[in-house]
C-alpha cells in the first residue's frame, strides 16, 4: 500500500495523504479491493493516464 501510493504521489505530485486517498478513489470507482489496486500501481498495469 505504502509503495503504491508513493508511485500515485510522484505521478500525480501530490502529497503522500492525497496520494492515498486517490489510491482509495481508483479502487471504489473501479469496484475493486484496495490491495488489488495497489497491486496494479506498482506493477505499472494501472497508471493514472490509464482512465484512473
């Protein structure tokens, strides 16, 4: 979650807690879990020019 959220935080340049509540809003309006969506973060399979 921490990792994740510091790719948000760099991508978007926001601070770390905005960058967590982003993280929180990708994973509610995808319907997915928050851990999955983390997951995609860091493997690079989700980005924020991708929709999110």
């Amino acid at each position: 979650m921490q990792r994740a959220t510091g790719v948000l935080q760099v991508d978007a340049d926001v601070h770390y807690e905005d960058a967590l509540a982003l993280l929180r809003v990708l994973a509610f309006t995808r319907g997915q879990e928050l851990g999955a969506v983390a997951r995609d973060v860091v493997d690079g399979t989700l980005s924020l020019g991708q929709g999110g």
